[in-house]
C-alpha cells in the first residue's frame, strides 16, 4: 500500500514539474505590453514615406493602448475599438470611427487606415512604436508623444 501511494506520488510530481517546464512564458509579452501601453503614439512614417511631425497641428493620426482598449485619430476621424496581444502579434478588434468630412490634401487618413488593416505584429520600445504586416515588415512608425 505504501508503495502504490509512494509511486503515485512520485508520478504526480513528476506530471506537475513537466508541466511547469512546459508553461509558455508570458514575461516577453507582459513586457512589450508595457513598452506599448499607457502612452500617446504619433505617426512619424507610413509605408516608408516619413510623415511631417508638427506639434501645432491637431490632425496627424495618434493612437493610445488601454489595457485592452484602443483609442486615437486618423488625422480626421476618431478611431476607437479593441486589441489583442500574443505574443509580438497584435490584433485589432472591432474598429470603428467617427465619420467627419475632412480636407486631408496629403492623402495620410486615407494611407493611415489602409494600412492600419494590414497591420499583424509590432515592436515597442520606451519611445518607439513599429507596426508590422504578416511578413514582419514594418509599414508604420510611431513616436511617443
């Protein structure tokens, strides 16, 4: 009897401590949540073409991540809907925007929201925010504002 229990024990433990070995470990994206969290991010390029930055004008396209709410501008509109995280891949959920008319000569709204729907992954650092596409390439830049 002791044996059966001393065995079953041992198995357990062993299950248990496999089991821990094998957890995902979510520090790294805990991490990059808290690069990317918290903080107003300016559009500084889209699609490699650098975006003028000038802190008079109103209408350059920002976004800001809550803990899972995603709030900013398209440079006209006000975006607002939700994100996933895992990892270094981001999804975003349920987008919506105001539907103003607006005088946007350069075009930026129109390319900031294209290119917001191919957006896949990103890279956060203190300062910088990248957006990237499905094959790692980074189709937008931000910059803390």
């Amino acid at each position: 009897m002791l044996k059966k229990v001393l065995v079953t024990s041992l198995f357990a433990s062993t299950l248990t401590f496999m089991g821990c070995a094998s957890t995902p470990k979510t520090s790294d994206t805990a991490e990059h949540l808290a690069a990317l969290q918290q903080k107003d991010w300016v559009v500084t390029e889209i699609n490699r073409v650098d975006v003028k930055t000038d802190a008079s004008k109103q209408n350059l396209p920002t976004l800001r991540f809550g803990d899972s709410s995603l709030t900013g501008t398209d440079g006209c509109n006000r975006i607002m809907g939700g994100y996933s995280v895992q990892g270094k891949k981001i999804q975003f959920l349920q987008l919506a925007k105001t539907q103003m008319m607006c005088m946007d000569g350069e075009g930026i709204t129109a390319q900031f929201n294209e290119t917001l729907e191919r957006v896949s992954g990103y890279k956060a650092s203190a300062d910088k925010l990248e957006l990237l596409d499905d094959n790692s390439k980074v189709i937008m830049k931000f910059k803390k504002q």
